[in-house]
C-alpha cells in the first residue's frame, strides 16, 4: 500500500516578522502552526529566517527567547547548504532578491508545494517555479 506524500508549506521570513508587531499576524500564524500540526502539514523555513527574526528582535530591543522564536521548535530548518546556494544563484525568476532567492530554493529543495508570505514579489516568484501561495 502506498503512502500518501507529506505536503510541506514554507513560511517565508515577513510572515514571521510582521509577528513580532503586529498581534493580527502573530495569531494567524498561530492558528497555521495548529492547523499544519493537526493536518501533518509539516512548516518549513531557512536557518536564515532564524537570523532575520533574531536580528529584528534586537533592533526593536527584544532579546532572548520569544514567543516567535518558539516557533521555530515545530519547523523544519533548511540548512544555507552549497546545494541551495547554486539553486537559488540558477532560479530563472528575474525579479529576485538574493535572500529571496535562498528562501525561494530553500523551499524548492525541501519539497514544499506551497509558501505562506505577504511579499507580492515574492509571491510572484514562487508562482513562476510552481509553487502555490497562502
């Protein structure tokens, strides 16, 4: 008997750190963590998103461990690893950040079917390589 595929969603990096002020979007993503952990829809994000939350902590004078760093214990990490660095240096998508890019590749490489983000670039980017967006 076959196994039916774990579909995994990216959660980009603005999701995340629109959290950290504003409490309308620190409850969605919440309520995506418990739908993703009642549905077997494992999270994913980049080890960069951890550093890009971290370092907005900081500039808004908020250190150690946070309700939204807690997240992260349900995520599964990708690595900046050589293999995502030459994915995300290769994507064809012209109008592309280069930390986009690394999330855009993190998520190809881990499988993800779908990226939740409020980045309209982003989003259209992740649209050109067949990615859907929440």
């Amino acid at each position: 008997m076959k196994s039916a595929r774990t579909m995994k969603t990216y959660v980009d990096t603005n999701v995340l750190v629109g959290s950290v002020t504003h409490a309308n979007i620190r409850a969605q993503l919440y309520a995506l963590a418990e739908i993703a952990a009642s549905s077997n829809t494992p999270l994913v994000t980049s080890e960069l998103t951890v550093v890009e939350l971290s370092r907005t902590l900081i500039r808004e004078g908020r250190s150690g461990i946070t309700p939204e760093l807690n997240l992260f214990a349900g995520c599964e990490l990708v690595a900046p690893r050589p293999l995502v660095l030459r994915l995300a240096s290769e994507l064809p998508v012209r109008h592309l950040k280069t930390l986009d890019s690394i999330h855009l590749a993190s998520a190809l490489i881990s499988g993800c079917k779908s990226v939740v983000t409020q980045d309209k670039q982003f989003a259209r980017a992740c649209h050109e390589v067949g990615l859907r967006t929440l």
